[in-house]
C-alpha cells in the first residue's frame, strides 16, 4: 500500500515537471470610455449614498408605546402642587396609547400571524390588515412625526424629527 503512495506521488511530479505551469492570463485592458463611466457611476453611487445619510440624520426613529405621543407630559412631579390636575390628565393619555401600543395592536398581529403563518410584509399591509381593518384608531402624533412599519422587527415605530 505504501508502494502505491509514493508511485502516485512519483507520477503526480513527475506531470508537473513535463507538461509545466501554464503562465497566469493578463486581465483585458479597459478602454478610456469605460473607465469615464465606471468613474460616473461611481460618484452618482457616492451622491445618492450621502442625499440617503443626509435624509436619515433628518429623522431618528423610535418605538411606538406609551409615552411617545408626548400627550400628558407635563413635566410636574406627583409631590407638586399642580399634580392634583395634572396626573390624572396624564394618566388618562398614557392609558389611552397603552391601550393601542400594549394591547391592541400586539393581539391583532398574533391574530394575524397565527391565520396566515407570517407577519405582515410591508407598511402598506401593515396599516390596510392591521390597522385598518381593525379598526385601530392610533394616537395623534406631533406636527412631522409619522408612524412606519419595521418589517425586520415587526415593530410599529414613530419617525420623528432631530
């Protein structure tokens, strides 16, 4: 059996030593015009990059739940006076987006992924399956904000200016 090895080895060296190495092939050269629009398309690449960058330093994106409204933040601690008035106005806005956030909404989507066996692919079927056949009435946000769908994470989110 070892015999067999070595006459192998043997042989495999001994094609390598007869026939030789084939020299690498040299790349084909690329013409001046190729090169120029190579070159543009890389920089159009390079400007959209940085508008996609510009865009999202706009906007900074957060989980919808309760307290993300601001409705009832009114910055008065129980121990203040005002806090007679002010927490339970509070307490009512934070039991309405805890009803929504908390309750509603993650019961209509194990609902719908135990029917259809996934979750919602898009925002668009997000808010028409979800939301809207549903009848979810979601809390009013700021002037600028808007509610977006995360597909990844299948998580209602709040895009909201910096």
């Amino acid at each position: 059996m070892r015999r067999t090895y070595v006459f192998g080895a043997f042989a495999c060296l001994s094609t390598l030593l007869v026939f030789g190495c084939e020299q690498p092939v040299e790349p084909p050269t690329v013409s001046e015009e190729v090169k120029v629009q190579i070159e543009a398309e890389e920089a159009k690449a390079a400007e959209e990059k940085a508008a996609r960058d510009a865009a999202e330093e706009e906007y900074a994106m957060k989980v919808a739940g309760v307290g993300a409204t601001g409705k009832g933040d009114y910055g008065v601690t129980s121990e203040e006076a005002a806090s007679i008035i002010t927490v339970p106005i509070s307490t009512y806005f934070q039991a309405q987006e805890r009803a929504v956030f908390d309750m509603q909404i993650p019961h209509t989507m194990n609902l719908f992924q135990a029917t259809e066996g996934r979750y919602p692919n898009s925002e668009d079927e997000f808010f028409q399956r979800i939301i809207k056949e549903n009848q979810i009435q979601l809390p009013k946000l700021p002037e600028g904000d808007s509610y977006v769908y995360d597909v990844p994470s299948h998580t209602l989110m709040i895009k909201t200016k910096k």
